[in-house]
C-alpha cells in the first residue's frame, strides 16, 4: 500500500520522465529567480560538481573552474543581495537516459544583474555603471537521489559582457 502512495504521490520516483525533469527545471529556474540559496541547493544532490568555463568581457583567456556542492552554495548565498536580476532561458533539450535513472538537460541562458567593479567601494546596491549579461550553455545530469530529482552535475560555457545601466530595465525587488 505504501508503495503504491508513493509512486501516486511521485515522492518516491525511481525512473525519470520528461515531464518530470521539465518540471523540475522550471521549479530549479524560480529558486534561480528568487536568489533563495537554500532553495537552490536542496536541488543539488550530494556529490553534486558544477564545471564552468567562462569568458569575461576584457577578451581574456576563458577561466575554467570546478565547485563542490558546498562551494556552489555558498555562492548561491551571495546572489540573495542582488537588487535587479532577470533569468531566461532561451532553449532546453531533455534527452532521459535508456535506463530512465538519469536525464542530460542542455539548456541556454541569459541572466542580467549588476556589474559591481572589482576593488570600488559600493555604498548601495544601486552603485554600478553597467549591467552584465551573461550567456550560457548548461549540461546538467538529473537523476533520483533519496526519491526525489536532483542535479547530479552541471558543466557550463559562459559569456558576460557588459551594456550601460540605463539600456536595461529590469524590475528592483
């Protein structure tokens, strides 16, 4: 009988559907959009790595990095600050693995949110020039950990670059 609540309920999923990830991608894009780190890491399984490679707008060298779950919190934490922020995602692609245990989401986003200059003293949220962009392609494995989907890894190919304050509106919250 148990079971059987279970898999009506989908609290205790034990393969991975379309529909699922889809909604579980939409659910993971509000907690983005409500810059909530608690929320956006209780999506993140336990073993959970995020690669990133990204290019900044001065035309360097992309810089490539790995974060833990851990680290990737805590830098969740350190958008809860920000003001104005916008997340759209542009494109997904869901493709559920043969054995139904994982998915591979591709997914394309732009977010903008304020550019606050490097070694500048900022006394208000609203002391920055420039909005950055940033374009990204995301790869992310979802799969069940503890009945319930997760992302197991996310490897991202990010782009920022910078337009002035007054080109953008986005809403202060």
């Amino acid at each position: 009988m148990l079971l059987v609540a279970c898999a009506l309920l989908g609290g205790c999923a034990r393969e991975v559907t379309r529909q699922q990830v889809a909604e579980f991608i939409d659910m993971a894009d509000a907690a983005a959009r409500k810059r909530y780190a608690p929320e956006i890491c209780e999506l993140r399984a336990r073993d959970f790595r995020s690669q990133t490679t990204f290019q900044g707008h001065e035309g360097r060298e992309p810089t490539g990095m790995e974060m833990t779950r851990k680290l990737y919190c805590q830098q969740a934490g350190q958008f809860s600050r920000l003001r104005q922020y916008r997340l759209e995602r542009k494109s997904m692609t869901i493709d559920v693995a043969t054995d139904r245990k994982t998915a591979t989401v591709i997914a394309e986003y732009v977010e903008t949110m304020p550019y606050y200059e490097q070694n500048t003293y900022v006394a208000t949220p609203d002391d920055f020039r420039d909005f950055q962009v940033v374009e990204s392609t995301d790869e992310s494995v979802v799969g069940i950990e503890d009945g319930d989907l997760r992302f197991l890894s996310t490897r991202s190919d990010s782009r920022q670059s910078l337009v002035p304050k007054d080109s953008v509106q986005i809403p202060y919250d």
